[in-house]
C-alpha cells in the first residue's frame, strides 16, 4: 500500500507534504517522493528507501514568495517495477506539465502502454502509475482542463485506484479520485487551505474536517474548499465529518519504538474497546454501533480477516460458538472467493480489519453483500472504508496503530468480538443470557490483568539473548489459544525475519514432531484452560526430545513451571479471556528479538501497514 499527500494553500507546502509522508510512511517505505508547484515547472525529489533519504534534496524545492503554494507526496510500496529512483512517485508526464502520485494497481497496463507507445510515448519508469500521468497530458493537450483530463483517464483504468494530480496550467488546484478498495482518499478542509491524504493519519495536525471520497468519487480542491462528483460527472454533496481522533496519541512519545508503545498502552487501549459497553450492575452488554435483537439474530456468521486479523477470526469462533451457540465460518480475505461460499438465510459476514482498507478483506465482504449477507465490521480506522460499507460496526477504539506489526489492535478485536458473542448470547435469554453476564462481568476485569503482563520483565531480554542467532521457532497451542500460538508465530516472522510457525498441539505428532531436538525452541501456550493437561503431555513430549520449551502459563503453575526451560505466567482468568493475555508474552518476545537482531522493529523489511492489492 503507498501514503499520498497533497497540499494547496498559502503555506509552504515542503514541511506540510513532508510532515504527512512522514505519518503515512508506515504505509510503505521502498522510496519517497515530492512535486512542487514552481512558475518554471515542477521541483521533484525523489529517493530510494526511507523517507529520511529525501531529505538532503528538500532544499532546491523551495519556492520563494507568497501567493498559493501547491505540491503532492507519495511513499512507496512497490507492486510494479523494482524499487529504484526512476519508479518512485511522483510520476510527470512528457512534457512535464503534469504530476502524479498513486496507490493501487493498472490491472489493464499492458494495453494502455501499447496504446501510448503507439502514440510515441516513451515511458521514464517500469511502474503502472505512469500511464495514468500520460493519460491526463493527452486530455489536456485536447483541451480539457486538470479536472476533465483526471476524470476521462481514471475512466480508462481496471482496477482500483487512488489518484492525485497537479498541473502546471492550473496552479492551485489538485484533483484527486478513487476507484474501489486501493485505499481511502481524504480531502481535509483548513483555513484558506486544503489537504488530500490516503489517511486522516497524515493530516490531522492540520484539521479535522475531513471529506472522505467513496469509490469513483472525484474531487477538485483548491484552497478555498472543494467540490465532489462522481466520475460521470454528476455533482456530489460532500459530507464533511468532524473527527475527535488524537494525531497526538499517534506520536512515539518517550518509547524507542511506535509498536513498544502500543504493546504497552493495551491496558489503556482495552478500557478504551469496553467504555459505556458493559453495565455492570446487570452484566450486559451494550454495543451502540451494532443494534441486536432475536428477531434480527444471525443464523451463522462468517468472520473474515487477513494476517493477525485472521487469527483474531479464530479466536472469535470459539467465542461465539460457546457463548451465543451460533455456528461460526472464518476465512482469509484472500480465500473466501476462491470457494464459492454459500449464503443461508440470515447469514452475517463480519469483516476484522485495523485498517478497514485491506484489499482482500473488503473484497470478500463485497462478496457476501452480492450473495445476500450482511455485513458486519469490527474496525479500528475511523471513516475507512470497511467501517462505511458495512450495515453494522463494532469500532476497537484502540487508537491510531503505526507499528507494522499489529499489536494493540489484535487485542481490541479479539474484545470487540468477546462483546459481541455476550450481546448475542443476550439476545436470546435464558442460559445464554446468564453465560453472556457472567463473561460480561469477568470482561471488565481484563484491562488490570492485562496491566500485569506490561511491566518491566528480564525474562524477555534473557530470551533475546539466548535466542537471537536461531533461525527457526515453533508456537504451539490448543483450543482457543491455538490462534494465539498462530499470532505468536506471525509476530516474530514478521518482525525478527526468524522463521516461525504456529501448530495446533495435537498436530504435533502428526509429523512436525520430527523438527524437534536440541536446536529447536517452541513456545507453548498453557495456560489452565481446558486443553492443559493435553498441553503438558504435547511439552512432555518435546522435553523428551531435547526440545527447548518457552511456556506461557498460569501464575503460580509451579509444577509445570519446574518442567520447561523458561516460564512466563499470566493471571488466572476464565478460559475465554486468556487469549488477550497470553498473545502479550509473545508480542513482547517478537518485540525483544527483533530489537536484538536489529531489524527495524516499526516498519520490517517487504511489509506494510495495510495491504491495500489483492
Ligand atoms: C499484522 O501484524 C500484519 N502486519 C498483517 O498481517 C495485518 O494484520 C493484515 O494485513 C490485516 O490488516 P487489517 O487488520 O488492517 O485488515
């Protein structure tokens, strides 16, 4: 997924353009790049990597004097075309009249190079994104203006996009536009000065009235607002929302890493999921966002998710399963179309997504909609587009999450779907009431035990110490904690680049027990639910190959505690809620490992915040 900025307005836009990349470079970092408005053309730096490596070209941007500055930026995940300097965005056109910066993918690339070729283009780099500038210079060179030239070249484009664009010939003015899932477009109205950005994240200094454009949605912004339509022309009425989100709360503060930060506000950040959600006096739950009755109940849900959302998915299952009795499908994002998924009357597809702009995961709930399912997302991105395509949202209210790698989020979902397996249980009286209130009741309690686990703890650097050079690590888990064992796994691969799998316990003997000996470490997952005696029988038998074992377990476990080579307890909670603590021990371990082995804990190599291509 790439980060794109604009800005027009009296200020100089370098530092704003700048200051936005800089918040949306978690978006993707392969390379950078900024176009500045000048009389004599546009000044563009562009630079391979971080978005730090611009800097030293920032100086030759200045543009002197008053008057209305305007220039656009982009961060780079690359899809197309290696990461080089050539392919980072912006992207000008022949005559360099035009600049361009873009997120998504050209699906119909190859035909329209052809068809620009023919017409004696010849291209500067190997990305897609670089026929959409040519497209708008041949609408220009007919006559029309920025808006026309964007709007008649977007309509020539397969697949998703998001786009903004400059010109020469009309200082001032940005045009930008969206089509389908590539990622949000948001247009931030200031005083006497306007803001386009892929997310709130990198304008919210500046504003907090924001326009978020729908998909094919085109907008021209100048400085004194904007105005929206769609792409055949017919006018919109935007509708400006005010946003309470904190840019602040997305700042590292005193932590060396934005994901240690969010690792340890998840106290904070749990309190925040379950505000005004449960009355305590009668254990019920309320979700304001999410209407239920037992005459609108789902009779089967689909969780869908990609990556650590998935696991949250599975997780989800077993939750709503025990305590609201209803069957429960989960699937990956990228998989739910590949099966043909049968929709029974009443059926609730749910999408997990932090983001709310994960590619795969809108497209599976765009699946279930024309199939006939509701939808239902449990969303952390305000205004995303997840949480506007669904008919009914549980946000997480875990706050901006800027470490790749998700953390705090994967916490929050997991509550937010515990909520939801109450309000449901609840809808439909009787025991599942009484379990609804009982887990209810227990739920409250979780931000403390969670505080427990966030303290200063030299197990983990002694873990980093003796594990760093490792190249492989096995996470082993059963029941609901097998996801964990799943998203513990996912954690350090992504973060440390050691490589690690997750097993459900019992599978072990089944084959991946032949990995084991003196070399291998494997993280159990034991904490006293009801798979544990099965868990010390699966530790017994590593043990018994010279396996090394890393238990998280029940405090005060000391019999199993004497058995493993390194303990790491978690309070004692009711089985449903021990998932949201035991993923913290191994959150931490990710965290601690990745530190020792230098990886850049924040952004790892290849990935990106939200993936935003199928
Ligand atoms: C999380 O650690 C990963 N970086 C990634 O798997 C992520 O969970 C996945 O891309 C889904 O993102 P979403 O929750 O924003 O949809």
């Amino acid at each position: 997924m790439c980060g794109i900025i604009g800005y027009v307005g009296p200020r100089h836009a370098v530092p704003i353009v700048i200051g936005g990349l800089r918040r949306l470079e978690y978006r993707g970092y392969d390379s950078s790049g900024i176009a500045v408005l000048a009389a004599g053309g546009f000044k563009v730096a562009r630079a391979v990597g971080k978005l730090s490596n611009l800097d030293p070209r920032l100086d030759a941007l200045d543009v002197a004097g008053g008057g209305t500055h305007t220039a656009i930026g982009h961060t780079r995940w690359a899809t197309h075309g290696g990461v080089t300097e050539q392919n980072a965005h912006p992207h000008l056109g022949r005559t360099g009249r035009i600049a361009i910066v873009h997120n998504g993918i050209v699906e119909n690339v190859a035909a329209l190079k052809a068809e620009l070729r023919l017409a004696g283009i010849e291209f500067a780099s190997e990305t897609d994104s670089e026929v959409i500038a040519h497209l708008i210079e041949q609408g220009i060179a007919h006559g029309s203006g920025l808006e026309a030239a964007t709007r008649a070249a977007l309509l020539r484009l397969e697949g998703s996009q998001a786009v903004l664009a400059a010109s020469l010939d009309e200082p001032g003015r940005l045009v930008c536009a969206r089509i389908g899932n590539a990622g949000g477009v948001c247009i931030g109205r200031g005083r006497g000065e306007c803001f386009v950005a892929s997310d709130v994240a990198g304008i919210l200094e500046h504003t907090r009235e924001i326009v978020f454009l729908e998909s094919h949605q085109l907008a021209s912004v100048t400085a004194d607002g904007l105005t929206v339509t769609l792409l055949d022309g017919a006018p919109v009425k935007p509708r400006v929302q005010i946003l309470a989100w904190d840019p602040v709360a997305a700042e590292k503060g005193e932590h060396r890493h934005f994901m240690q930060k969010e690792i340890l506000e998840q106290a904070r950040s749990i309190t925040d999921t379950l505000r005004g959600r449960v009355d305590l006096e009668r254990g019920e739950v309320m979700l304001e966002e999410l209407p239920l009755d037992a005459a609108t109940l789902p009779t089967r849900l689909t969780l869908i998710g990609c990556g650590t959302s998935f696991h949250a998915a599975l997780i989800g299952k077993f939750l709503i399963e025990d305590i609201a009795r209803i069957p429960v499908d989960v699937d990956y994002g990228s998989e739910y179309r590949n099966r043909d998924p049968l929709i029974v009357p009443g059926s609730v597809a749910v999408a997990i997504t932090q983001s709310g702009e994960t590619a795969d995961t809108l497209a599976a709930l765009a699946e279930a909609r024309a199939r006939g399912s509701r939808c239902w997302a449990i969303v952390n991105a305000i205004g995303s587009q997840a949480q506007r395509m669904a008919d009914g949202t549980i946000t997480m209210r875990a706050g901006p999450e800027i470490g790749v790698a998700s953390t705090k989020a994967f916490t929050a979902s997991v509550v937010d779907l515990t909520l939801l397996a109450c309000a449901l249980g609840q809808a439909q009286g009787g025991a599942m009431a009484a379990r609804a209130r009982e887990v209810a009741r227990a739920l409250v309690r979780l931000p403390n035990w969670v505080g427990q686990l966030l303290g200063p703890d030299p197990v983990y650097d002694r873990l980093a110490a003796r594990f760093h050079h490792h190249a492989h690590c096995l996470f082993l888990g059963r029941g609901i904690n097998y996801p964990v064992a799943l998203e513990g796994a996912l954690k350090l691969k992504e973060l440390s680049y050691i490589h690690a799998e997750g097993y459900p316990a019992g599978e072990m003997k089944h084959g991946p027990i032949a990995l084991i000996d003196e070399t291998m470490p494997v993280v159990c997952v034991a904490p006293r639910d009801r798979a544990y005696d099965k868990m010390v029988s699966q530790i017994e038998q590593i043990k018994a190959r010279q396996g090394i074992v890393i238990a998280v377990l029940t405090a005060g476990d000391h019999a199993l505690r004497e058995r493993v080579d390194y303990a790491i307890e978690i309070p004692a909670a009711p089985e449903v809620l021990t998932p949201v603590l035991a993923v913290i021990p191994l959150q931490r371990l990710a965290y601690h490992l990745a530190e020792r082995r230098g990886c850049d804990v924040d952004q790892p190599r290849n990935l990106a915040k939200s993936v935003t291509v199928e």
